[in-house]
C-alpha cells in the first residue's frame, strides 16, 4: 500500500508560461520543492512546514494541499491527511490528479482500519481512473478485511450475548437454591411479654378484701 506524492507540476507550468516569474510565485515554488525534497528525505515535520508555508501564500495550491497531506499521512496524522487530499481533489481540475487524492484517502482510512470509508474513496478513484492496478488491489483488501471486521464484530457480539446468557441462568439457580431454605427454617419463636406486677391499689384492694373474709 503506498502513498502517491504530486509533484509541483502546476508551479512548473507557471515558471514555463511566463518570462517573469513574481516574486511570491518563486517563492511558493521554492517551498513546494523543498518540502518535496524533505517528503523525499523522510523529514516529514519539516515538508509539514513548507507545505503550509507555501499555502499561507497561495490557498488554492493543489499540489500543496496534496503534497501537505502526503507528509501528514506519514506522521500518522491520517483525519489531517483525509481533510488535505480532499482540499485537492476539490481544486483539481484534471481526472488523473483527483484520481490519485481518493487513493490516498482510501489508504488513510486503511490505516485507520475504516474499511468502509476505504472502499467507497477507492471506489471513487476508480470511476476516474478504471485501470489503476493499485486500487483495484487496495479496493480488495480493504473489502477481505471489511469482511473479516464484520465477522469479528459477529462473533464479539455472540460471545457477550453467551456469557450473559451463562450469568443469567447462575443467578437463577441461585434464587431457586435460596427459596426451598427460607421454606424449611421454622417460622420465629415469639418471645414470652413479660408480666407487669400489680398496681400498689391493686394489692391494696386484696388486702382489703382478704382482711374483710377474714373478719
């Protein structure tokens, strides 16, 4: 799976169209091509730097915005990467060019395992340019492991619904096991009350009555 660089073709056509180049426009050129040159080196932080630098001057830049992207991917800064090539593919003007953005979007999205996203930037790429061999490959792996994602996904989803199934049923038998238990305990001996002593009138009244038999 590569990733495809864009030259600065569109900042040679101006340097060969005309015999004066303005000052900004030399100076756009000589920051594309020397981020190219680090891209190349493998200084992906510092063609970061120029491809900015390069946009700050001239927005619309495509190779730029490409290119910008291209080192972006390479740091693993892949929702950068995607918002890049499609500033390019939005200002490209040639099929080719817009081809080659939506293969790097779909490699993106690959390294970020969204397989379908991949599959449709492919895809897309693909009605531009039907006989690029690379994302005919890149589409097919990304729809083998789309695949197997699904399957896995599948296979998580079954093993959570067993073990809860399995929790459900021990807890189940657990109640079942406690309700024969509370059945057989006897119910609660109630305690004896105990017994007030009689009221000193109560007593007095006995005596009362005990003295009066007994005259």
């Amino acid at each position: 799976m590569t990733t495809r660089h864009l030259v600065p073709c569109l900042a040679l056509v101006l340097v060969c169209g005309f015999t004066a180049v303005p000052a900004w426009t030399q100076s756009v050129r000589s920051l594309v091509h020397s981020g190219n040159d680090e891209y190349t080196e493998g200084k992906y932080t510092d063609a970061e730097v120029n491809y900015r630098k390069a946009l700050e001057k001239e927005a619309e830049l495509v190779q730029g915005h490409f290119n910008l992207g291209n080192a972006l991917h390479k740091q693993g800064k892949q929702e950068e990467a995607v918002r890049q090539y499609e500033q390019a593919i939005n200002r490209a003007v040639d099929a080719e060019t817009k081809a080659n953005g939506y293969y790097n979007v779909g490699n993106s999205f690959l390294s970020q395992q969204k397989y379908q996203e991949a599959i449709q930037s492919y895809v897309e790429g693909l009605k531009l340019k039907p006989d690029d061999a690379d994302a005919k490959y890149n589409l097919s792996y990304a729809l083998d492991m789309l695949k197997q994602q699904e399957q896995q996904q599948k296979q998580q989803q079954q093993n959570k619904d067993k073990n809860q199934q399995n929790q459900d049923n021990k807890n189940q038998q657990q109640d079942q096991q406690q309700q024969p238990q509370k059945q057989d305990q006897p119910p609660p001996k109630q305690q004896p009350q105990p017994r007030r002593p009689p009221s000193s009138s109560a007593r007095c009244q006995r005596i009362r009555r005990s003295a009066s038999w007994t005259c």
